[in-house]
C-alpha cells in the first residue's frame, strides 16, 4: 500500500497548545499514527478492486458468449424447422390452389358446352320459327 504523510510532532504539538501535557499529547500523536497507517493499509482501491474483479468478469462474460451462443444455435434451429414446416405448407396450399383451379377451368368448360348446345338449340329454334312465318307470307306474295 501507498505510506500515507502523517505528522506525528504537528499533532503532538497542537496537543500540547490545546492544553495537554507533553508526554500524553505524544503519545497520542503515536498512537493516531498507527490506527491512520493501519487503516490506511486496510483501504481497497480501484486498483485493487479491479484486479479482484477481473477475474470474476471474465467468467460472468464467458457465461454469458456460451449462453447467447446457446441461444442463437437453438434459435437458428427453430428457425430452420419453421421455415421447412412454412415451405411444406405452401407447397401443400399451391397444390390445392391448382386442383381447384383445375376443377374450376372444368367446371367453365362444362358449362361453356351446355350454353352452347342450348344456343344452338335456340339458334335452330328461330330459325324454325322465321322460316314457319316467312315462308307463307313469301309463298303467298309469290303465287299470287
């Protein structure tokens, strides 16, 4: 430790001003040297605290890299399920789409055939019907 100043004859001498016999100031004034020097020597400084906590702080540190590397492996591990569970399910949602897209197109196409057949069948239907009207009218234009 760092020896600390401590004037043993000033203190000794502002005793005997202050009214107090020679002997008993001086021994005084030693005994006050030996508790400030005991104290003193007693005192933690940063230095020392530093040093006492160093290694504490590289553990706590080294702790906390194996936990966050803990963390980081186990999270990159569920992220690596997710994304396969959220790439299994899209694949299975765009097959579904395509069914029913498929489904659907048949579905227009069925009906597109019916309406027309059924357009066809009207088609026929007028034709049948100006032809009925038409055709006497004209014959009798005609013949007469």
């Amino acid at each position: 430790m760092a020896a600390v100043a401590f004037d043993t004859l000033k203190v000794a001498r502002r005793l005997i001003d202050a009214g107090m016999p020679a002997r008993q100031a001086e021994a005084q004034a030693e005994m006050m040297a030996e508790a400030v020097v005991f104290n003193v020597d007693s005192l933690v400084t940063k230095d020392h605290l530093d040093a006492r906590l160093e290694p504490l702080e590289a553990r706590i540190n080294g702790k906390f890299d194996s936990l966050e590397a803990k963390f980081e492996g186990a999270l990159g591990s569920l992220e690596a399920k997710f994304d396969g569970k959220l790439d299994a399910l899209g694949a299975q949602v765009d097959g579904k789409l395509e069914a029913l897209g498929a489904r659907i197109d048949g579905n227009l196409k069925a009906l597109e055939a019916n309406f027309d057949g059924k357009f066809r069948l009207l088609y026929w239907m007028m034709a049948v019907v100006i032809a009925s009207t038409t055709v006497p009218g004209l014959y009798s234009l005609l013949s007469g």
